[in-house]
C-alpha cells in the first residue's frame, strides 16, 4: 500500500508502516498545495490512502 502522510505528521510516523511504501508531502514536493489539487496529485502518482490530523 502506497501511503502519503501529510505535512503536520511527524516523519518518523513511517517507521509505524514497514510494510508499506510511505511518503511525505514534502518528500514529493507538495507542501502548501489546495487539498484538491493534492487528491489529484495523489490520484496521478498512484497512492492508496491520505494520513493527516483532523
């Protein structure tokens, strides 16, 4: 499963996912992108699920 965290998430949050491949936003470049303009993004690179704080 290919997992985005978002950019209020702690990095080392990745270690809680071995299994999977995790990104950050800022690992793709993403930071201070519109929410619906990332989902697009996130759709086009593949990605299965969206971590973030509410």
């Amino acid at each position: 499963m290919k997992l985005l965290l978002d950019e209020h998430l702690p990095k080392r949050l990745e270690l809680d996912f071995p299994d999977h491949e995790v990104y950050t936003v800022r690992d793709k470049g993403w930071n201070g992108i519109k929410n619906g303009q990332q989902m697009q993004l996130m759709i086009a690179d593949g990605f299965d699920a969206l971590l973030r704080l509410r």
